[in-house]
C-alpha cells in the first residue's frame, strides 16, 4: 500500500510539471513576430528571445505587439495582431 502511494505521489508530481510546463510556454503564430516597444518609440524584435530576458510592468502603454512576419512596426506600427499593456524593460 505504501508503494501504492508513492507511486501516486510521483505520478501526479511528473504530470503537474508536465502541464504547468506545456501551460507557461509562449506559443508563437505561424507567420508572425513578437515585438517589444520600448519606451523611445521603437520596436525590437522579441522572436525567439527568453522571455525571463524581458518583463512588462505596470503600465497602460503597449508593451508587446505580436505583427505577421512581413510587417515591421518600426516602419509601419498600424493593426498590430495583438498587444499586451505594460512598459517594456530589457533586450
């Protein structure tokens, strides 16, 4: 019984690692870019980059803004996909 349960144990530890793993992965959209704006105006390019290198704190001003792959918004910031509000910090 006491096997049991450590089995139990270690089934549900390796399946919640699992799930908040899968869970707190950025998913990307085929065919686009993420994008960080900084607080001059400018965008830099945040595909592929570790998020734990950047953060969005507090802030009602467009932090990152996910565009198809063949726009740049620091020539065109029009219709971005989505954003997410905050002020850009790092990269």
């Amino acid at each position: 019984m006491k096997n049991l349960k450590s089995t139990f144990a270690a089934a549900a530890l390796i399946l919640g690692l699992g799930s908040a793993l899968l869970t707190s992965a950025a998913t990307q959209q085929p065919g686009t870019k993420t994008w960080g704006h900084r607080t001059d105006g400018s965008y830099v390019d945040l595909t592929g980059e570790n998020p734990a290198d950047y953060r969005c704190t507090g802030s009602m001003q467009i932090c990152k803004a996910v565009y198809p792959d063949t726009q740049d918004p620091n020539v065109n910031p029009a219709n971005p996909i989505s954003t997410v509000a905050g002020e850009f910090s790092g990269l």
